[in-house]
C-alpha cells in the first residue's frame, strides 16, 4: 500500500492539533492537559532541530565548498546570492507599502480599540522595546564586525552567531581548497561522512514531524488568550495576509519563467518545509529540512543549497520585511501620525536592514520593528502604544511570514542553482525513504 506522503502527514498532525486544542482549551483542566503533557512534544522537536543545525551548516558548507574545487565559481554564486536575496526583499517591501496604503487598516481602527489593546498588551511590548534597545546603541557597521567570530567554540555553542559560524566555515573550506589534494583529502572524506550521518539524523528526527506539529498548535492554541483582538485587528492582518500571498506568486512566478519549473513542482517539494516554518515560527529550526527539501526534491545541487540555505535562514527575510514595512506604517496610521512619501521610501532601506538584523526565531521581525519605527522618527510613547497594539496578531503572523522567509530561501535557492548550472533532476532519497511506499 502507498503510504501517505510527508506533508499530508504534516498537514494532517497540523489539523488534529488544532482540533484537539480548541476542544480541550474549553475546560481548565484541558489547558493544563495540553500544556503538561502535549507541548512538551513540540519543544522536543524544536530542540532536536536547534540541535542539528549547526552540525549540518558545518558539514554541509565545507562538503560544498571542497566540491566547487574552484575558489572563483564560489564568489560568483556569494555574490549573485546576496544580489537576489536583496532584490527580492525590496519586492517584498515595495508590496506590502503599496497595500498598507491602498487598504489604509490604521483607519478602520476606533480609538477605543486602541485604548483597549494599549492597556492589555502594553507590559508585552515593553518587553520587546527593551530588546530591540539592547540591539540598538552600536555603530552602523557593527553587525559587520559582529559576523566575525573570535572563538569559534563560543560561536558555535549559540544558534544565534549562525553568521559567525557560516564565516568560520567558508574560511576554512576556502583554505581546504588551497591546500594540496593529497593533504585535504583525509579532512574532506571526513567532512563527506559526517555529512551523510547528520542528514541521516535528520531524517529520523523526521519521523516526529507530524506527531511535534500536533502539539505545537495544540499548546499554542490552549495558550491564546483573547481571541476577540483578532477581529479588531482583521483589517491589519489582511493586509500582511494579502502580502504574503502575493509574495508566493512572486516566487512562483520566478520558478515558472525563470527556472521552468512548475508551480506545483515547487509547492509540492517545499511544502513540508513551510508546514514546518508555518508550525515552529523559526526559519532557524526549519533550516535542516529546507535544506533538505530544496536538495533531494527541488533538484538544487549541495554546492549551492548548503550555502544559499543557511544564509538565507540568518539574512533573507521577504515575510518579516513585508510585515515589517505594513506594521510601521499601520501604527502610524492608527495614531495619527502624519509619514511624508520620503518617508515611507525610506522604509524599503530600513526594513530591508531590519530583516537581516531579525533574528531566524520567532518574534524577532517585532523587536526589529522598533528600529525602523525610531528612524522614522516615531515618539516613544507613540511607539510603545503602537507595539501594544499589534502585539496581540503577532504570533499567527509570524507564523505565516515565516513560511514566506522559508519559500523565499528557497526560490532564491533555485534562481542561483539554474544560474551556475546546478539544478538537476531531483532524487529524493531520503525521508520518502520512510513516508512513501
Ligand atoms: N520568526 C521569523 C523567522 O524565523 C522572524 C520574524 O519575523 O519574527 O523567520
């Protein structure tokens, strides 16, 4: 019998979770249920995914660069990468400002309702405000500086220096290059091994995939607690809704003209991926299985995935810079204050910046909000009720421009692979070895 394939399997824990949360979130000890006994799951899977994450950039982008075995196609495809990840987060600003102004949601909005968000999710936003400030208070070219590590262990021992670690390894895959063939080939070999052990851990973690995103939205669920916001702020949230929808047709369209892939082709092989971003809010946590995905089933050679990928996860953010670019201009809406065009202009840079400052984690995209929000010269009292407000949306936002952060690694992903002559035919060979018959 055939079995079920991977995202059906995934669409199917996603759907049972939601279900199960919703049922059981009516009664106390539901809620505690969940929360003791289901959500512990989720955090699990997160965790082993945070887990393999830096072992994999490490295996795989040294793998990758000793394959090139020649140091000039690498700086080609660095440079077309960063290019085209730029150039598709201004596509994704320009769109979201388009209709933030068109829908105008900071209309639609009573004063009332302001109030009323203010007074319950003001303590929330300080929290983000106080982040975003410990951000801040560091030159201009410090997240420069900030990328090269001075310890490669301490770099490596947090998630976040993901950057610092990418420098390390392209530093020393570049030396092994350089090095004489019968001298770097016990280290490649090595490299090689281990790379093949760690996408067979990641295929066995797999195997938790459906079962964690049951709990992940059954506990998020049981741990909402005010649902009437969302209708207050519908209009908002229809706007980056709208957005990001566009943004798919966005990419699907590069695949289409560009790659000459079809929508359904690229749709089917990330959509685990993007169930998975969707589900865990973290493009970080998701980096192995997209790396996975657009590798064994969008036919992207490891070359080329294992440094587009892991770049993209830590600097390509199209979801957050849309949400980003249609917050800022929803608060200012909202409280009444007054943005010239010049000044909306000049989110697309700043937005563009703030997107590769968030953190790969969610709620990152709303601490760096407060940067562009401040470089529209935004009063502070304006800014913190402004926080507040959109505050209570944040999370299913995040979830869905998260899986637009995930697809747009992708689609970049495919652009630079037919572009240095990398796609092929795809050869999954890996989880379908356990979810399809
Ligand atoms: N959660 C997003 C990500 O990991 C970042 C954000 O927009 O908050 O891609």
């Amino acid at each position: 019998m055939k079995k079920l394939a991977l995202h059906w399997k995934i669409l199917i824990g996603m759907l049972l979770g939601v279900i199960a949360g919703l049922a059981l979130s009516q009664f106390d000890s539901g809620k505690t249920f969940i929360i003791d006994w289901v959500k512990p799951v989720g955090t699990i899977f997160i965790k082993l995914l945070k887990l393999i994450a830096i072992p994999l950039i490490i295996a795989s982008l040294i793998k990758g660069i000793s394959d090139l075995k020649d140091i000039a196609k690498f700086s080609r495809m660095g440079l077309r990468t960063i290019i085209i990840y730029i150039m598709t987060t201004i596509i994704a600003i320009t769109i979201g400002l388009t209709l933030v102004n068109i829908v105008q949601p900071g209309n639609s909005i009573s004063e009332e309702t302001v109030q009323q968000l203010n007074e319950a999710y003001n303590t929330s936003a300080t929290k983000r405000f106080d982040s975003a400030q410990d951000q801040k208070a560091k030159g201009p070219l410090q997240f420069v500086v900030d990328m090269v590590p001075d310890n490669i262990f301490s770099a490596s021992s947090n998630n976040r220096n993901m950057l610092q670690v990418i420098f390390f390894v392209i530093l020393f895959g570049i030396s092994l290059l350089l090095v004489e063939e019968k001298k770097s080939k016990p280290l490649k070999d090595f490299f090689d091994s281990l790379n093949d052990v760690i996408m067979k851990m990641i295929d066995l973690i797999m195997l938790m995939a459906p079962y964690a995103v049951f709990a992940l939205l059954a506990s998020l669920i049981a741990e909402t607690t005010n649902p009437d916001v969302f209708a207050a702020l519908a209009m908002y949230s229809l706007t980056v809704i709208a957005g990001l929808l566009c943004m798919i047709g966005v990419y699907l369209l590069i695949v289409t003209i560009y790659v000459g892939k079809s929508p359904s082709f690229f749709l089917k092989g990330i959509s685990p991926a993007q169930l998975l971003a969707f589900s865990t809010s973290s493009s970080a946590a998701t980096l192995p299985v997209t790396m996975e995905r657009v590798e064994e089933h969008l036919g992207v050679d490891k070359e080329v995935t294992s440094f587009v990928c892991p770049v993209g996860a830590t600097i390509n953010m199209d979801g957050t810079s849309l949400y980003q670019a249609v917050a800022a201009v929803f608060i200012c809406q909202a409280m009444n204050f007054e943005l010239s065009l010049t000044a909306q202009l000049s989110i697309v840079l700043t937005a563009t910046l703030a997107s590769i400052g968030s953190a790969a984690v969610p709620g990152a995209g709303m601490v760096m909000l407060v940067a562009i929000l401040e470089a529209l010269n935004v009063p502070k009292e304006v800014l913190m009720v402004g926080l507040a407000l959109i505050f209570a949306v944040d999370r299913p936002l995040d979830m869905l421009r998260t899986t637009i952060n995930v697809s747009g690694d992708a689609a970049v992903s495919m652009v630079v692979g037919k572009s240095v002559g990398k796609l092929r035919d795809p050869k999954p060979k890996h989880w379908d070895d356990h979810y399809e018959g």
